[in-house]
C-alpha cells in the first residue's frame, strides 16, 4: 500500500532497468584490469564447461552460447571467465541500492531487471528523463552496462528495457506504437521474467522452455510485437492457451498491473576474484579502496552508514601456507563448498560511529592488515558491512572538547600498530582485589553539555556509583581517601621487583630491593586480601604501606619515599608494587 | 633628520592604522584560558594550566607530580572532556586515578614501551587533536635520556597544541622543553601524612601497625610562567 501523496490527475510512471548479459558483467565488474574486450562466461559446474553467456565483441567473433570451453579456446584471443554466483547476487543488490537511492518504492522483478516507481519524484529530482539519465550514471559507477526504459505502466517499461539498447522514454498512449517496434523474443523473456542473450533466438537459464514457442512464432512469421499484437486473440487463445492471451496484451502495452515493492536490506557485501594473487600490503590496499568505494557510495546512496566492516581474504592454498596460518590469531580453514579446503583471514572492524567515508575506512583496515598481516597471498577480497542511520550531531558552543569518533578511531588503529592492541584503550576496573584487576577497553569519549546535568566526581562519588552498579570491591586500602591538598596517587612497578625484608616483631623494620636500601620509618598494614582460591589461579598477599628513608645519601640528602610493598602467601616473597606519588 | 623620520613614521601608521596595527607600540600578549589543576595551592601560584600550549611538572620520585597530574585529569574528564595519557614507563594505576575522580572512560591510556614509543605516541595524539588534556609521563626516565632527545621534538609539540584548546602536561623529574614550556612547575617533597588509628578515643601508642597513610603533602614553586 502505498503511502505517497499523488495528486489527483497526476499520471503515474515507472522506469525499468535492464543489464544486459547480466551473469558476464557481474563478473567483469569485480574483475579489475580486464578492459573491453570479447569474453564468455562458462559454467564451471557442468563437465564441458558451455558457454552460458557472452558479449557482443564475443558475438562478432562467430562464438554462440552453449559451445563448450575447448572450443572457445580455439578461437584464441577470447576471455573465459566462470560463473559466479555471488558476484551475481552484489551486483543485484548494488543495481537494487541505486533504485532504492531515487525511490522507496522498487520492484525485484529479476536478477537482471528491475523496476521504480516514479511517482512523485518530480520535485525531487526533476523530469522522467532526468530520473533516468541519473539512473544510467548510478549504473555506469557501479560498473554496469544498463537499458533504461520509462512509460506509464510496469510491462510496457519492461518490455521497452529488454528490448531497447540505451535509454528509451514512452509517452503515455504511445505504448503499443513503441513497443510494436520490439523483436518477439524481447515479449518472451520480458513475459518469462529470463535472461536473453546477445543472440537472438538462443536462450538462457529459466527461459529455455520459451525455446518452443519461439519455434512456433518464428514459423508463423511473427518477428516483431507489432506483428504479435495484429495476430487475432480469440485464434491466438486456441493455439497457445491463456498465455497466448497474456503475451498479446503485453504486445499491445495494454497489460497493467500493480508494482510489488521489494524490503531493503541493511546488509551489504561486495567481493573481488583476483586472477593473480596479491602478497604486497600496497597492491591489496589499492583493491581495497575500490571495494570500500564501490560499497560506500551503495551505503551512501540509501542515506545509511556502515556500522562496522567484515573483511575475509581468501588465502592463496598451499601445504606451506596453510601450516603458517594455522597459528595465526585471525586465520581459520573452510571448506568454500566446492570440495578444496582454503584459508580464510578474517578482520572484524567495529566503529565507535557510524562511518560512510571510504577513505577513513581504508586506513583503519590498513593499518588493521599492518598490525596482523595475512600470512599468505591473497586470492579473493570480501567485504561485508551492516549498514545503520548515520549519526547526526549538532555543533554545541558549550560541549565539552571530544575529538571526532571518525578521527579517534583512527588514532587508534595507528597507536594500536605502534604499541600493539593490548596496550591501548580506556581502563576499567574489575570487580575483584586481585592485583592488576582491571582490562582495557574500546577508547569511547563521550561528548556531553558542560552545562548537562553530569554527575560530579569524585572519589566517594565513583566509589557508590561502583557499588551502585553491582561492584563490590572496598577501597584497597585507606590510603585512597583524598583530601585538598594531600594527595598520594601510585606508580606502578611493572614487573613489581622482590624485595628483601627484615622483620621485627611482626613489623618490617629494613628492606632492600633494586639496589636500593633503607631503613622503615613508618608502617602501615598488614592489609590483608586474598581469592579466587577455588581456581588455578588464586591470590592471597599482605600489603604494607612503608615510608622509607634510604641508607645512602643523595646530591639532596636522604632520599625518602612510601612505598607499597606485598608479600605473595602463595610465593613466599616479598615484592614491591609501587611508590606513591 | 630624526624629527623628519618620526613625523613620516606616524604619518605612515596613521594611514595603515585602519589595516594594520602599529609595530612599534607595545601590545599585551593575549593571556590564553586557564584552567584549574585542582590543588588549592598550585593553582594560585601559577593561575591554573593554559589550554594550547606545554605546561612541565618536574620533581623527584614522591614529590606529588601524580597526584597533581591525576588531578587535573580528573576535573578534564569530569568535565566530559576526552584525555589521552601517555605512559611512557607503564606505570599508571587506573585504582589511583578513579579514586582521584578521574573519569576512566574519558581517557585513552597508552602503555608504552620505550621513551621513543611514547613521544610517536604523544605526537599522533596531539596531531589528531580534539583532546582536552594530554599528559606524558617521563616520571621514572633519569633527566640524561630524556637530554638525548632533540630539541625539535618539543618544537613540534609546541606548534601541535598552539592554537588549540589541549593542555599539554609532560610529567618528568627535570624540565627539558626550555622555552617551549609556557609553564613550569617544579614539585618538592613534601612530609608523609600518618592518620593514628584510635581506640575508645585513646591514641594507641608503641604500636607501628596501626596507622594508616594519608598522603603526602604537595608543595610546589613556579620555574617559569609566560603569562605572570
């Protein structure tokens, strides 16, 4: 049901695109480098490898479909490629992502046809003709050679784009002299919803029971819709059924029917074949940019962001290769389905916000790809993206200072390749006593009002809001408590050095660690904590607080210092955990 | 001839006054926003920390240069400004720092692994920009392998801030960025703070346990400051 507004009067319009030789093109397009030159497309899957479709450099070479791979070979010269059946499905849903970028209301009428409503567009975009020269430039980005048709109902649009190379615009009332001109096998295959081929007369995939009735036209004489619509129905219907019928009314462009809209998906994929494979950062980051690029302005196109990228590299097969992937952290061995195993290196990029700028995205791979490179060539790029509402922010004079996700994201990745993944992000504590019992997370500043409503913080204040939230954990020690102008924050010995330590009557009264020694002044502890006793790994120490003065004397006289000092139950020792600061 | 040379000196700057201010009359220098570190005491020795340009905390081990870096990260973060803290030696405690008030997840903790790491840390993050806070802590390298370094890294870092709202804090035991520095503030030893513990409001004395650290009192003096 449509929920557009349409003024009374107002003559309804659809347009249709058709790719021609649809299976080749969505090969080709995700081959790079093959340039226009004659090429077949082969099933892969049958014994003799037929051909299955070709182009018109092809045609002119005397090559038909259904001749087998040795055969073509012979003619020399020829490119031969296979089917793909994914690289069928991304363009489908590229030809689909450009229809829904001018109009919500798109027909899947077939792998290789679809169909818009035009509808109200006008103010938008401007004429019939307008829409559709638009449309044919969105084709020729995504690498497609397209036929465009417009007319004011579904099958004469159809029937127009199948059977009319370029653009064609059909008057309203002019459909049956327009669509007369269209060979008869336009009107099967438009009527069959199939794929033709560049040779008339031969058929492809679903439409190859046409083939009959095509036989039978053909003996009768009728080549053209025009001569099809002067046939008489009532003669027609008694020779060839119902269908008969049907195909007279499309002849005539007289067949109206209502268009059955299609649900976009916020899904999007784009992958490439490479014939040879790549081993070199800088050539995979080129193709890269050409894939991010081809499916960023398909994300861009539908008003969305892609809220994260997964990257799979198809990893060239080989005993040697597959031995060094077997420990890599990203790579993992699949059976593509085709009977030969291969190795697949997986990279999962999760954006802090919705991102749409390709570039952007290219260096956070990269630098990605440079932290942990794929351990072996490259034989196939796949890219998989879920789209989600872009993020929309106004800029507040009073905001507090935040740097952009986009700009953050990258800093990250660029850090994260100078000191390594684990030792980046934002820390937070872990409800335990344990030492060291925090973990790094994803770096995700959040930009508020200055004059919003925060929570002041403070040391009791973050300490309930703790609690609040399920964590237990006390104050590790009294040390914490803060007060304006005593200040006492750790430094951290990582790893803590053992220490040595003379104790007298329970109380450490010496110490001497890293050559360093001194005399204990003040003490405080033992702080005692321990757990995770019911695991491997279990903890139980005494902490102590100990002010110490050294026994050598400095430039500035005897050094002095607080100190924490534990000593591990479990190991016996005493170390040094850090000096307060 | 000098009287003629003065004459034609306002003649000429009273016609381009209009375009161009006069190079021969003394401007104040445009005082830049300060902002407060959180110690009492520091703040009214040196007006706060300037936004844009590198303010130095120097001292010995124990003198309170973390405490006073920790808690000017926390009233950033608590502001909901993002901050960056360069951990040159690893050795920051995320405990320390919530229980200052610092706002752990307004702050990218960079651990790194070597002097050289930390400054190709500090320059991305300064380069990326949109921090209001970026502290490096040189605290635990001894004053000649931070000397090693060339002159021109603070240079750099200096044209990185200049202009923008980031405060940039370099924590170290020496001051090194010379007069690149718009504020230096050396810190000084103070005395330990212990907290007797009592019982029935009797002090227990002879006992060495039974205390607790408060913490150590910061004393701090100004070195250099571009704007007093």
């Amino acid at each position: 049901m449509s929920t557009e507004l349409l003024l009374p009067g107002a003559a309804m319009s659809f347009a249709s695109i058709f790719v021609p030789d649809f299976m080749l093109q969505a090969v080709v397009r995700s081959a790079p480098g093959i340039g226009i030159r004659a090429m077949v497309l082969v099933d892969a899957a049958s014994p003799l490898r037929p051909v299955i479709c070709l182009n018109q450099q092809a045609a002119t070479r005397g090559i038909k479909p259904g001749i087998t791979k040795s055969e073509v070979e012979q003619f020399g010269g020829i490119g031969i490629l296979q089917r793909s059946r994914p690289q069928e499905r991304i363009a489908h849903a590229a030809l689909l992502d450009l229809a829904w970028s001018i109009s919500p209301r798109v027909e899947d009428t077939a792998p290789d046809n679809i169909v818009l409503d035009l509808a109200g567009l006008a103010s938008l975009f401007g004429s019939d003709e307008k829409i559709i020269h638009r449309l044919a430039e969105g084709a020729e980005r995504l690498g497609l050679e397209t036929q465009i048709a417009a007319a004011c109902n579904i099958e004469a649009a159809i029937l127009a784009s199948r059977a009319f190379p370029g653009i064609t615009v059909i008057p309203e009332g002019e459909e049956a002299a327009i669509i007369g001109k269209a060979p008869v096998t336009a009107l099967l295959f438009s009527a069959a919803g199939a794929t033709v081929s560049r040779q008339n007369g031969e058929t492809a995939g679903a439409a190859h029971d046409l083939t009959g009735l095509l036989e039978t036209l053909k003996r009768w004489g009728v080549h053209t819709c025009a001569s099809f619509a002067a046939l008489p129905v009532l003669e027609l219907s008694e020779r060839l059924g119902q269908e008969g019928v049907r195909l007279h009314k499309l002849a005539r462009g007289g067949a109206v029917r209502a268009l059955i809209p299609a649900q976009p998906a916020g899904h999007f994929e784009e992958e490439m074949e490479l014939e040879d494979a790549v081993a070199e950062m800088e050539p995979l980051s080129i193709l890269l940019g050409q894939l991010l690029e081809r499916m960023c302005s398909r994300i861009a196109a539908r008003s969305l962001a892609a809220g994260g990228i997964d990257l799979r590299l198809q990893l060239r097969p080989s005993f040697e290769d597959g031995r060094i992937t077997a420990g890599h952290p990203f790579a993992q061995t699949t059976d593509p389905g085709e009977g030969e195993a291969s190795d697949i290196f997986q990279l999962a990029l999760r954006l802090p916000a919705p991102m749409s700028d390709p570039s952007t995205l290219l260096k956070l791979l990269v630098l990605r790809l440079q932290s942990a490179p794929p351990p072996a060539p490259v034989v196939k790029i796949m890219l998989a993206a879920d789209a989600v509402r872009p993020r929309t922010s106004q800029g507040d004079l009073f905001s507090a200072i935040c740097p952009d996700p986009e700009k953050v994201e990258l800093t990250v990745a660029r850090l994260a390749s100078l000191v390594g993944d684990a030792n980046i992000g934002s820390p937070e504590l872990l409800d335990t006593h344990r030492p060291e019992g925090f973990r790094m997370c994803r770096f995700d500043p959040i930009s508020v009002s200055r004059d919003s409503c925060r929570p002041a913080r403070s040391s009791l204040g973050g300490r309930i809001q703790r609690e609040q939230k399920g964590h237990a954990r006390a104050p590790r020690s009294p040390s914490h408590g803060l007060e304006k102008d005593v200040q006492s924050a750790l430094r951290v010995f990582r790893p803590a050095p053992a220490a040595r330590v003379e104790i007298r009557n329970g109380y450490p009264v010496q110490i001497a660690f890293s050559g360093f020694r001194g005399r204990v002044i003040a003490a405080s502890g033992p702080w005692r904590s321990s757990g995770d006793w019911w695991t491997e790994d279990s903890y139980a120490k005494d902490e102590w607080d100990l002010e110490i003065q050294s026994s050598s004397k400095t430039k500035s006289g005897k050094q002095q210092g607080v100190y924490r000092v534990c000593y591990d139950c479990a190991k016996k020792g005493w170390y040094v955990w850090g000096t307060f600061d | 001839m000098p009287r003629d040379f003065k004459l034609l000196r306002s003649q000429i700057a009273s016609l381009l006054a209009s375009r161009i201010p006069d190079p021969s009359t003394w401007r104040t220098p445009k005082r830049g926003e300060r902002v407060p570190t959180g110690n009492f005491e520091t703040d009214s020795l040196t007006g706060g920390l300037p936004r844009g340009a590198i303010t130095e905390i120097c001292g010995p081990s124990g003198s309170g240069r973390t405490s006073l870096m920790l808690s000017a990260l926390a009233l950033r973060t608590a502001e909901g400004e993002a901050c960056a803290f360069i951990d040159a030696h690893n050795a920051f405690d995320p405990y320390s720092a919530e229980a200052t008030g610092v706002e752990l997840s307004q702050l990218l903790w960079v651990r790194c692994a070597s002097i050289d790491q930390a400054f190709r840390a500090t320059d991305l993050v300064l380069h990326a920009g949109g921090f209001g806070l970026v502290a490096l802590d040189l605290g635990d390298f001894p004053p000649e392998t931070v000397c090693s370094l060339p002159l021109y890294v603070w240079f750099r870092f200096r044209r990185a801030v200049e202009h923008t709202p980031t405060i940039f804090l370099v924590l170290e035991q020496e001051p090194h960025a010379k007069s690149c520095a718009s504020l230096v503030v050396q810190m000084e030893t103070g005395s330990a703070q212990w907290l007797e513990a009592t019982q029935n409001h009797e002090e227990i004395s002879g006992d060495p346990g039974v205390r607790l650290f408060r913490g150590s009192r910061l004393m701090s003096k100004v070195l250099r400051s571009r704007a007093r």
